[in-house]
C-alpha cells in the first residue's frame, strides 16, 4: 500500500556539528537532508528509522558535550505528507558541478549546457556528488583521465558516481566493487539510467579480484584505506594512480606516516573543506 506520510527531523545546530549530524543520518538510511544556514531537515521514509535517528542524536550530543561541545542543538521529529515531501525533498538536490567538464544531475534535472552529465538517483547509496570527498575523487579522475589510461577500479562504489564519471570520460575498461549489497543495487540502477553498461559491478572487496587497473580509487576512511591499501597496491599497473579520499583533514599526519611505512614518499595532496585526497 503506497504510504501517505514522512518523517523528518527538524534540526538546529551549530556548524561544527553538521559533520556528524550527517554521518549519522547516512548510516541509518535517511532519505535525504536539507541544510539551511544553522537548520537541517533530515528526512526517514518511516516513523522507526526517523525515532532510532532521534535516540541515537540524544547519545551523539550527550557524547560531544562530554568533549566540550557548548553550542545549542534542538530538535524535533515531525510528520509531513508524502506530496509535499517529494517537491521539498527534490529541491533540496541541486545539480553540482565538477572540474571543469563534469555536473552530478538527480534523474528530474534538465541540463542543457556541454558538461558530461552523470545521473545520479539520490537517497539510494553514497555518492550522490554532494560530498567534498566524493568531488575530490572525481577531479583527480577528470585530471588524470586527459593521459587517456585505459582501465580503472572503484573500490567502494556506493552509487556508482566515480565509475559512471570515468567511463564517460572515455575510460574504457571499469570494475566497481562493494561490500554491501545495497550499494551494489544502486550502483546498477545508475549504471542503467546512464547508459553505462559495460562497467562491471560486483559485489566484493578488492582481496576477491585479479587482474591490473591504471587507476584504482578508494573513497572509504582512513582504516578503510589502511586495510586493503596492500590490495590497492596489488591490483595497480606499474606507473598506475591510487586515488584515496574519505581521510579527514586532522588525519592527515597518520596517514603519511602510514604512506612512509609502506614505502611512499611521492603523492599529490588536496583538501575540500574538512576533507582530504591524495593521488599516488
Ligand atoms: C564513502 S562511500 C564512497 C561511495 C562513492 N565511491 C563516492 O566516492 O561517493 C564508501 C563505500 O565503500 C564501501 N566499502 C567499505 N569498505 C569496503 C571494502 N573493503 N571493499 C569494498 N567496498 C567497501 C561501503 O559499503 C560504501 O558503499
């Protein structure tokens, strides 16, 4: 039976405690947040998901406060319908341009400008081109996709976005891979409604897979990286890039010491607001 109603949290904080706010969101399945100065509409297809946000916030902010945060948060979980949520929810998603010839569209965008659309359905999985990591990536793949390599690994697909962007900027040969299922679902829709049908998705973590790739990308976190860098390593062509992002500024000393025991001292560094990206 088609449901009639949403739930949302309406949302007042300080700016330091956005980052947080929206991780937490992600991790349990919010269907899209809004943010408006210091106010954020976190949006849950159902009252559960919507209440679980609510509980787990409550021991989120007791947490900061225990480390010092001084600032006001509040909050209220509301309840809206379903028409109204679609057009706010909708409006919400803004076209992103990336690079110099990428823009990151949702699937009710018109765009009639020369950049090389990616279509991407929001709410479904991570990397809807919202997120500073996930343009880092794609601009260091637009700047190294001018040497015309031939073949690229996203390890940690999400969406898709990163795979989809790189087959169409004339990557011929793209694997995308993903632990979760989910993502995995995703990724295919999007691969679909792009056209974008012969990147091959599986669902695997790099240890599963053979074979070398000119640039294998990583968009996970700094444990996420450390863990499979050695597979990272094992899947790159000699001469090949490892793309990283998903490391916070704050870590970026940890992960150079990482970088130096695995014998790397050649990288190019770049940051997006709290975020970072190295290409190797
Ligand atoms: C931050 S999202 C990145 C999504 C997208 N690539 C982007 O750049 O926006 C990280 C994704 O990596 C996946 N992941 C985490 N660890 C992984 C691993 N060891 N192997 C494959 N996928 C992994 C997660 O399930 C998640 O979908």
């Amino acid at each position: 039976m088609k449901r009639s109603f949403y739930w949302f949290i309406d949302l007042y904080c300080s700016s330091d405690l956005k980052e947080p706010v929206t991780a937490l969101a992600h991790s349990l399945n919010s269907s899209g947040i809004q943010i408006e100065n210091n106010r954020m509409l976190i949006y849950f297809q159902d009252h559960d998901s919507a209440m679980q946000f609510s509980l787990m916030f409550s021991r989120l902010k007791k947490e900061l406060v225990e480390l010092g945060l001084k600032g006001q948060v509040d909050w209220s979980l509301k309840k809206g319908e379903f028409q109204q949520w679609n057009r706010s929810w909708q409006k919400s998603i803004r076209p992103v341009e990336v690079g110099r010839s990428l823009i990151i569209l949702a699937p009710w965008h018109s765009y009639a400008g020369k950049r090389v659309r990616v279509i991407i359905e929001p709410g479904m999985a991570f990397g809807t081109g919202q997120h500073e990591t996930t343009r880092l990536c794609l601009e260091e793949i637009e700047r190294l996709s001018s040497r015309k390599p031939m073949s690229l690994l996203d390890v940690g697909t999400g969406s898709g976005i990163l795979a989809i962007a790189a087959m169409k900027l004339g990557i011929k040969k793209v694997v995308a891979i993903d632990i979760d299922h989910d993502a995995i679902k995703a990724a295919i829709k999007n691969k679909e409604i792009n056209k974008t049908g012969d990147i091959l998705l599986v669902q695997a973590s790099p240890s599963a897979l053979k074979g070398h790739f000119d640039i294998v990308v990583a968009n996970l976190t700094l444990k996420g990286i450390t863990g499979v860098f050695k597979e990272l390593k094992r899947l790159l062509d000699k001469g090949g890039n490892i793309i990283l992002s998903g490391i916070l500024i704050e870590q970026e000393h940890e992960l150079l010491r990482f970088l130096a025991s695995q014998g790397i001292s050649e990288y190019r560094i770049i940051k997006k607001g709290k975020w970072l990206g190295l290409t190797l």
